[in-house]
C-alpha cells in the first residue's frame, strides 16, 4: 500500500509500471517504466489471486497458496531472500497454504488457510517485535483478543484487530493506536465498540453501528478534514455529518464520499494529489472534489491516484508521475487535473483498487426466492429488510425492535445466504413460517 508503483491484469497478463529501482516491477532490471510492462513469471498469469505492494517491493499470492516476491529484501520484505529484480518464490517453509497478503511501507501479514496470523518485515515497536526490528522469518501474531477474528489490518507503527463483534483492538505506536491505554509489550488494547467499518492508512477512521465516522493519527496536512492540521490526534475524534465513507487517495490525502454522493477531500496537495487543477501545498477545509463523482474504484499510491467511473472502461488519474506512476508513457512532477489513461484501456483489473458500494436496486421477496414470508413481520423497501424483533425468537445479531439489513444484488453470494450470513440459521426458518 502507498508505494510508487502498481500492478494490473491486462489482456489477461500481470503488467507493472512506475518505480523499479529495486527490482520490486519483477522485469529483470531496475528500470522505472511509464507504461505497463508484461511481467515474466515462471507460472501462467491466471494463477495471480492477489499482487499488494509495499514502498519498494511487491508481493503476488498465487491460486497455489503460495507467495512470491520481488524487490528489496535488506529489511526482512521478501522473507530472508535477498534483493531480486525477478519475482521468485518466498522461503517454501513458512510461505505455503496462504489465504491473504497485507503490505504496507516494508511491514507485510498473511493470513494462513488455517486461520493464523504470521508478519515480517521492518517491525516499528510493538507491531510484530518489541523493538524496532528486522523479522525476516514470518512470526505468528500472538496474544490476540479472545474473540473470533473479522480481520486483521497493518499501518504505519500499529497492528488493529476487528472482531466479529465489532470490537477494535490495537497494539504499536502508542500515539497512534487510538487508545488512553498504554500498550505494553505486545498486548492489544480495546480502542472502541460497536465498529461496523474500519479504514487504515497513515490515519486511522472507523463507522459507529450508528452511522458515525471518527478518525485519528497524523493530521499534519489537515488530511482529517477536521479543519485544522495539528497533528497527531491520538483519540478518536468525530468527522463531519453525512459521512458515506473515507477513502484514502494518497499517503497523506484522504477523499470523503458524502451520503448525498457528492466528494471531499482534504490533505497534501503538493503534486496534485487531490485533482483540483493546482499543488497548493495543503487544504486543511474540506473541498469539493467533483471529478470524483460516479466513481465506483479508486486506487492510491504514495502520491498518486487511479480511478475507475460507473458504465465506463477508461481509468483517470492525478498526482504524482515522476516515475511513470500515472503510466501515460512519460514522466512530469505532478498532474494536478484528472486525465485519461489510454495504457489501461484493457485492464480487467487494477491490483490493490477499492471497489465502492453502489446503492443496489430494489428487490422483492420474490426475487429472494423465499417462500410465504411473514410480512407482519418484516417490511422491504429500497433493497433494505426491516425486520420486527419482538416475537422472541433469536436470530443472532438481530436487535430488538427493529432492525435493518441491506442486500446487494450484485454480489455471487446467493441473497438467501447473504440474509443469513448477518444473523443465523434461526432467521431463515423465521421467514418461511407460513403468514
């Protein structure tokens, strides 16, 4: 996350462009590149499930379970190995039966098919070691909360945890963590409840079952929207009203989508990073970012961003290119207005995206396939169910008395399985009572 350089699937071929003064491309040589570059890899291009980037390595999770990596390895990135300009297979003990890959800046996290947590990498404080440290042989993420574990998410000095539950937990810089509790040795402390949503980068925003956004960490580009840029806030703090979602646009820029569609934005503007058509220094107010409208998946590097708009193909893109990061096919200081990416007119898929919710259509119980549902129960309207409660029976998460969830139709999870993935078994049977 945040490096100078990006991966994508393009004519159903992993190709890189941007920095590669290490190797991290996997091209065989140390040449940045301006557009994207077909990577040479000992296995068929289909089998890459994942390719997630720290500041000069990369790393690709393969179908097999399997890590691969490239770039430099003096700070423990590729797991023991040395630099390598070509991707190679990480150490065969440690580096197998892998569900999920994490990187940012030189820290990496897998998450084994077994369900266990390992790290690496250049540990700050607290995070992986109790010092700052190399780890080049992956360890395993240890006294972890007492609580079934909804993921696990790696920054800049600080490890979070989030619970099924909805509990945060965090360990690492002590400044950063977002906790009036000291974090000793590697324990984790409890940082809020009731999150329903968690987004980490150099700062840290977290959504309240509320609705309510909060953030805290560095600030000192006002990059928290708070209207100033003192910085660290090291307590949860609350953002603006009508708060949709945070997304970070860069290491030190952050856009806000509003409930109401509209974007802000707020942070390092220095090379352009927010879009607006300038690189004045900060913008400590939130400002209005309208070439962010319809857009449904935003990439981000250190300085950089790549952005993809609903029912369309082309990509845009702003920031910093002094590399070739925007991959238009030269290099300049910074691109301070959105401009077309002609070189990523094929790609199926750009590595590391965030794909944004789009408000699903409305759907009918008919369409959920569910038969004779008890609708003295439960209303629908506008893809979200309300479900009354007070009958007694448990349904899980379910609270009393009302409750509501919403379905996306979009997704390839069977709508039924969706329903009940967010409560239990019990609910299912609820519906199909007779009325």
């Amino acid at each position: 996350m945040f490096g100078n350089h990006g991966f994508a699937l393009i004519n159903g071929k992993l190709c890189g462009w941007g920095l590669n003064s290490f190797g991290q491309l996997g091209l065989g040589d140390s040449t940045n590149r301006n557009l994207p570059t077909e990577v040479p890899l000992s296995f068929d291009h289909g089998e890459v499930v994942d390719c997630t980037v720290g500041n000069n390595h990369s790393l690709i999770l393969r179908q097999n379970g399997t890590v691969w990596g490239a770039g430099l390895g003096n700070n423990g990135e590729l797991g023991g190995a040395k630099n390598r300009n070509t991707f190679g297979r990480l150490a065969p003990a440690f580096f197998g039966g892998v569900a999920k890959i994490k990187v940012y800046s030189a820290i990496n996290i897998m998450k084994k098919l077994d369900g266990d947590w390992y790290g690496w990498g250049q540990s700050s404080p607290g995070v992986l070691t109790l010092s700052s440290q190399v780890v080049s042989t992956p360890v395993l993420i240890t006294n972890l909360p007492n609580e079934e574990i909804e993921d696990i998410f790696i920054g800049r000095t600080n490890l979070f945890i989030l619970t099924k539950t909805g509990e945060l937990y965090g360990r690492g810089d002590q400044r950063y963590v977002g906790s009036t509790e000291t974090s000793t040795k590697l324990n984790f402390v409890k940082v809020l409840s009731n999150v329903t949503d968690f987004v980490l980068g150099n700062n840290a925003y977290i959504a309240k079952s509320n609705g309510e956004w909060y953030g805290w960490g560095l600030n000192s580009f006002g990059q928290l929207s708070l209207g100033h840029n003192t910085s660290p806030v090291t307590l949860p703090t609350k953002l603006m009203n009508n708060l949709e979602r945070p997304v970070f646009i860069s290491q030190n820029s952050t856009t806000f989508k509003m409930k109401d569609g509209t974007w802000l934005g707020s942070g390092s503007n220095n090379v352009g990073q927010l879009g607006l058509g300038h690189t004045n220094s900060q913008i400590i107010t939130p400002t209005p970012l309208p070439h962010l409208q319809d857009v449904v998946e935003i990439f981000s590097m250190f300085s950089t961003t790549i952005i993809k708009k609903e029912g369309e193909t082309d990509y845009y893109g702003w920031g910093s290119n002094n590399v070739g990061q925007l991959a238009l096919g030269h290099v300049a200081t910074s691109i301070a207005s959105s401009t077309k990416i002609n070189s990523l007119q094929n790609a199926t898929k750009i590595f590391e995206m965030v794909e944004l919710e789009l408000e699903p259509e409305p759907l009918t119980f008919t369409q959920l396939s569910i038969p004779n549902p008890n609708l003295s129960n439960i209303t629908f309207q506008d893809s979200v169910m309300t479900i009354n409660s007070e009958f007694g029976v448990d349904l899980g998460n379910l609270k009393a008395p009302t409750d509501k969830i919403k379905i996306n139709p979009d997704s390839t999870e069977p709508l039924e399985d969706q329903i009940v993935s967010k409560f239990n078994s019990n609910f299912l049977d609820f519906i199909k009572q007779d009325s």
